[in-house]
C-alpha cells in the first residue's frame, strides 16, 4: 500500500523557516517524480516545487521562487522542501504526491497534508 506521510508543520513568524518532510513507503521513491503542493483556504491548489525521479531536475513556482527549494535522499525515500523566509501567504496546507512527470498530469499518490501557519 502507497503512503506519503508530510511532517515538519506548525506555526512560524513571518522571516521564518521550516523543512517539511515527505516519508513514503510501499513504493520505490527513485521511480517518481514528486512534488510538492499546497492549498490555502478559499484558494485552488497550487504546485510550488516539484524534483524529478533523479533530482537532477527541480521546478519552483515563482511566487516562491529564491526561498523554497526541494530536494530527494532516495535511499532514505524522503522528500524535503526547505522553505526560508516565510510570509503569511504561504500558509496553506502543504501537500507531497508521487507523479510520473516533474509538473505535467495528475499526480498518481498523496499525502494527507501537513498545515504551515506564518503569523505573528
């Protein structure tokens, strides 16, 4: 059975930063692509960083651009996006999810989420 767990949430002053994590299991992670999602309320989906099956190949959304980056240890199968400076708009719940390609197509697996608050 596939499982995405994200971790690493909470509560973080605007100019802070947080590591979210990705544990999957019940599939090899080095056969997927994942990316990295989030969704604040009464706002659609939005993909913000998404690493190829290698890592050799990284998208990041603009509105996050030169704060957030992603990164992959496939032999730990985790997947991380480090997120630096952080405003209040970021706050949304973040998503992981397992897909065959870097941005295009429905993603195949998700996880349940993990919630990012930045407020003073």
């Amino acid at each position: 059975q596939v499982q995405l767990v994200e971790s690493g949430g909470g509560l973080v002053l605007p100019g802070g930063s947080l590591r979210l994590s990705c544990a999957a299991s019940g599939f090899t992670l080095s056969t997927a692509a994942m990316r990295w999602y989030r969704q604040a309320p009464g706002k659609e989906r939005e993909l913000v960083a998404a690493i190829s099956s290698t890592g050799d190949t990284t998208y990041i959304a603009n509105s996050v651009k030169g704060r957030f980056t992603i990164s992959r240890d496939n032999a730990k199968n985790t997947v991380y996006v480090q997120m630096n400076s952080l405003k209040p708009e970021d706050t949304a719940v973040y998503y992981c999810a397992a897909a065959a390609s870097l941005v295009r197509g429905r993603a195949d697996y998700w996880g349940q989420g993990t919630q990012v608050t930045v407020s003073s």
